[in-house]
C-alpha cells in the first residue's frame, strides 16, 4: 500500500486533484493548512488546567471544546470496535501542562489518540490513526543550504533523510517495512521533505526539524550543548530537574500513592502524573498504600525509595512527571541533537579523516554507554551523524537516563578543541599570526 500511496502523493506534488475514497484513506495537505487546522494547531500548543473525577469522555470534549473554542469529533466506529465506550468515565487533575500534552495523558489510559483530520480533532484508536497516514509537505530549504551535487540529491538532504528515519520512530518507515515514506520536492534541487505518516510521528518529525533550527541558531551564537525537546518542554524539564535535587521531608504511614504524589506535586510546585494503563498491567493502583518516613533527602532520591517499594520508576514525558513501569521507561525514548563542532573532528580535516572519526566516535559511545541498549546489538536505541550545512551533530535516540550519559562522555575535556577551553583563543592565535605576519613584513624589509 506505502508504495501505491508514495505515487499518489507524487501525483499530488505535480498539481493533479486527486480523491481517494474507500475505507481507509491518505488525506494530504499542500500549502499552507486551513484556517481550522491552523487554529487546532495553536490550541494544542497552548496552556490548559483539567480536573475531571470520573467524567464521562463525551463530557470531557464537550468541556474542552468550549475552553480552547476548536472543533472536536469522537470516532465513534473505531472506539467501537475496540470497545471502548463514548461515555467511559476519566479521573485526571493537570494543571500547567499545553492541551497536548494533558489530551495525550488523557486518551492514553484509554488506549486513545487524535488526529486533525477534515478540519475537526478527531479523537480515534490507535490502531485507526496508524492507518490513516496523513501527507505533509516540510519546508527545508534553510537547513539544506546551497549543498549539493549534480545529477543528484544533495548530501545534505540525504543525510537529513538518514537522520529522521533513523531517529524518529525507526520502525514505521518503508525501509524496514513500516508504512511512512519520506521523499524530497523538488526533484534535482530539493528545497522540502515531502512526508507521509501517521499524525503521531508528522509531530515527531516536526518536533525534529524545530530542534535542528534551534541546534542552528545555537551554533551561529556560539553555544554548544545537546538540543532536544520544545523551549516549552526545556522550560519544563529544566523545572522538574531542578525540583528533583531539591531538599524534602515526608512522613506516610499506608497513604495512598496518589495522595503522596499530589503532595509532592504541591510542595514542590511541578506537575506529577501517573501512567495508570501501565501501572494496572502490573497491578499496581492509584490507591496503593505507601508508608516512608525521610528527612532532608532530595525529591529525587526520596521519589527513587518510594517508587522501589513498588517496583515502579518515574521519567519525564509529556511535560509532566510521569510514575511508570521500568519497563515502559526502558521503550520510551526521545531523540536529542548534540553538535560536534567542539570535538577534535570539527577541525575541518579532510573529509575522509572526519569521516573516519566520526565512526570511531560512534563505536565508542555504542560500545561503553549501556552498550546492550544500541540497535546494532537488538536494543531500540539509535544514533547517526548529521552534516547539514554549517551543522555537524550527531543524532541519537536513547532513554533520558542513557541521553545524560551521552552528554556526560561528549562534555569531557579531552575532545575540546585547545580554543574551546578559551573563550579568548581564537582572538589570540589571530592577533599572534598578524604580529608574525608583521615581524616578517619588517624583516623583509
């Protein structure tokens, strides 16, 4: 089917007006979205606060439906054939989190997603969304720069194409018989990434795409650390980390673990979650009671003696705090950019030579960092270097425990540059040449 629909979306591109009809259909949208599906867009992006206690879902979006004033649709065939009821009561507090995140929180207990499809949010399965690959056309020009060769895609575009179907939702490309398909518009002098894929991973890849401009910007400002997540989601995290080292001090005898946690939440002003469709599978419940009693330790370590006694973790996903299974942890990774331009293979050697490094440097982490967690030895880790433009990083998709190793073994002094250790460096070797330059000048004379 992918290929029949890569050819339709072909067709497309070259202007023709296509319907497809039947029971499963590849909606595409050229140019620039709808006024509706702009406004969808901004709603999701933007703040909420929901406390629903055993609300029946078709009272849930008729709430929201008021408060961000979009259009909201239940698929009610597809909730159907799952058995999932229209009216199947939902308990959630989320307070300072965007409608995207608290809809993801939501629907996932349920088994739910979304998709904007025919200018409505529609609230659909899984499985329904998964086959209903939406087209989508990304402009990146910017990204691609004036790179490229003759008779051919640029590198850069080739490199760019490697990097998303590497790290983001590996296994739902065509390359490893997944459905999506990725291509470049147009042919010769590709300036855009033409997409087809479920909503769920077009929001990765537009997430990716944010990112490498941010990883840009950051470049051309002389900044160099690890780019991933929305400046949102980096607020947030930042947040949350910080509250984690923080100092705390609780005394609960056979409380319920809900009630610890939205004392926590209180106390420490961030947002704490649990993942309930994981922690029923292990049985473990809402009202599980948690008795600990500490003094002076930090959140983090008095969360870790909590959640051990449960056999239960925390990771941070959809900003928020999440309390899940260290199983569901283990699978749920996210996809960071770390610029290279630092290291001793951003001296701009030969291109054979960088190359070179580069392996070397992906051996190394793949071989010492959780080194069973990698693809090239069956984990769902992943990681490929990036050249894009005046950007070199190196793209990996890890777990967040993994990704701060990663960023622990690339921030090591030994692969700074000499002038990066120095601020004033460069500005130093240049004003030692031009003095050689001019002792020389004299000499000659």
């Amino acid at each position: 089917m992918s290929k029949s629909l890569s050819l339709i979306c072909l067709v497309l591109s070259l202007g023709a007006a296509l319907s497809v009809t039947g029971q499963r259909a590849c909606w595409a949208q050229w140019g620039e979205p709808s006024a509706a599906e702009k406004e969808i867009e901004e709603a999701l992006n933007s703040p909420t606060e929901v406390q629903f206690i055993e609300t029946p879902l078709t009272d849930l979006i008729a709430t929201l439906k008021a408060l961000h004033e979009i259009e909201i649709q239940i698929d009610r065939r597809a909730l159907d054939d799952v058995g999932v009821p229209a009216d199947t009561p939902i308990t959630r507090d989320i307070k300072g989190t965007s409608l995207r995140s608290a809809l993801r929180l939501m629907l996932r207990d349920m088994e739910l997603t979304y998709v904007i499809l025919d200018e409505v949010l529609l609230i659909t399965t899984t499985e329904e969304a998964d086959v209903r690959p939406l087209v989508r056309v990304y402009p990146v020009g910017d990204l691609l720069g004036r790179q490229g060769e003759s008779g051919g895609e640029p590198a850069a575009c080739q490199s760019l194409i490697k990097a998303i179907t590497t790290c983001v939702s590996p296994d739902t490309w065509e390359n490893v018989g997944g459905a999506g398909s990725i291509a470049t518009i147009p042919p010769g002098k590709p300036s855009s990434l033409i997409v087809m894929q479920s909503q769920r991973v077009h929001e990765e890849v537009a997430d990716f795409l944010g990112n490498l401009r941010r990883a840009v910007e950051a470049k051309a400002g002389g900044e160099f650390h690890p780019v991933g997540g929305s400046p949102l989601t980096i607020r947030v995290e930042k947040a949350i980390n910080e509250a984690l080292e923080s100092p705390t001090t609780m005394q609960f005898i056979e409380t319920p673990l809900t009630d610890v946690l939205d004392y926590l939440s209180k106390e420490h002003a961030i947002e704490i979650q649990i993942d309930h469709r994981c922690l029923d599978d292990v049985g473990v419940s809402s009202y599980t009671p948690v008795t600990i009693d500490v003094k002076g330790v930090s959140l983090r370590s008095a969360l870790r003696l909590i959640l051990h006694q449960l056999d239960l973790t925390y990771m941070f996903r959809d900003e928020v705090l999440l309390i899940t299974t260290p199983e569901e942890a283990e699978i749920m990774l996210a996809t960071r950019i770390y610029p290279l331009d630092h290291l001793v293979a951003g001296r701009r050697e030969a291109a054979e030579s960088a190359r070179s490094y580069h392996d070397d440097l992906v051996e190394t982490i793949t071989s010492l960092i959780a080194p069973e967690t990698w693809a090239n030895v069956g984990g769902l880790g992943d990681l490929t270097v990036l050249r894009l433009g005046a950007l070199e990083a190196l793209i990996v998709m890890q777990t967040r425990d993994v990704h701060d190793d990663v960023a622990g073994f690339l921030s090591r002094p030994e692969f700074r540059h000499p002038d990066s250790r120095d601020p004033e460096g460069p500005r130093r070797q240049r004003s030692r040449r031009e003095s050689r330059r001019r002792d020389a000048a004299r000499g000659s004379r």
